[in-house]
C-alpha cells in the first residue's frame, strides 16, 4: 500500500512538472501608498499585456502567489507595504507592457491607494524581463478618479498588422 502512495506521489509530481515546463515564473511586488487609508482588504486583480495585445490574467493575487514568501495571516495591501507573490503563468514573446488593475471594493476598507506594480518574467531557456509600472492612484468609488480599475499603457507604440510603406484601407 506504502508503494501505491508513493507511485501516486511521484506520478503527482512529474504531472505538475509537465504542467510548469511551459510557463513562466512571475515575481510581482506591489506597493501601497503613504497616504491615510491607503490599505485595503479587497480582492486585487491583475492583467498583463505585451505590445501584441496578448495577455495573462490573475483574478485574485493573493490566492493566486500565495503562501511563498509571506507569513501565514499575513495581511496583504496594508499601508506603506511592500508585498510580493510569486507564481507560474503565461510565456510571453515580447516584454509586458501594459497592466490593468482592479480591485472588487470588497472589504471593511474597500478603498486602496497603489503606488507601483513590478513584475518578473522568467522561464527556462528564457530571458528574464522585468517592468515597473507607477501607478500613484487611488482604486475607489469614492475617491478621485473614482473607479475600481485603472490601465497603464507604456508600451511604445501599437504593432501594426500593416507592412510599412502599405496603406490601409478605411
């Protein structure tokens, strides 16, 4: 029987193995603003994009890079704190680039106040990309800009399907 378990086990493991070799590591901290009731205990989402338009999405961060690097009842999204996740997600061909942030307005302080977002690509036989995104905004409904989203745009210009020196047609 002790036999049986440990097969299943290692069966287990080579199953997640295959289902990791595909994707990339990413390393996201987020930092939360100085200013009063910055902090939240909310349900932060974020999106990824690359120039492309191609993109990943996290629904729920902190049950999605949970548990790795922080204490068990750790609270996330606190004022003036620096939390990081980790987790496995999409392969990106080019750089991100772009970010969309949202938040549910769930919770007893459903407002929140970001200050940055850096995220960390990485996968095997892969290069490493990193992206810092200021975003200094409040996600509130009853704060300026009063919206439970925003979207950060750096990439540097839209690719176009188009050859250069073709003209589109309208």
């Amino acid at each position: 029987m002790a036999s049986i378990r440990a097969l299943l086990a290692l069966a287990y493991l080579a199953s997640v193995a295959v289902v990791a070799q595909g994707d990339c590591v990413y390393t996201i901290f987020v930092k939360t603003g100085w200013l009063p009731k910055s902090g939240t205990n909310s349900n932060i989402g974020l999106e990824f994009f690359d120039k492309k338009l191609h993109s990943y999405k996290i629904d729920n961060l902190t049950e999605w890079g949970n548990g790795y690097l922080a204490d068990e009842g750790h609270n996330y999204f606190e004022r003036t704190q620096l939390d990081v996740f980790t987790g496995y997600g999409k392969c990106f061909d080019d750089a991100i680039c772009a970010l969309n942030i949202t938040t549910d307005g769930s919770g007893t302080n459903p407002g929140w106040y970001s200050e940055y977002v850096e995220v960390t690509v990485s996968g095997a036989g892969k290069a490493c990309k990193n992206h810092h995104f200021e975003v200094e905004q409040w996600l509130a409904t009853d704060t300026f800009p009063y919206s439970l989203t925003t979207h950060i745009d750096d990439c540097a210009a839209p690719v176009r399907d188009t050859a250069p020196g073709a003209e589109e047609e309208d």
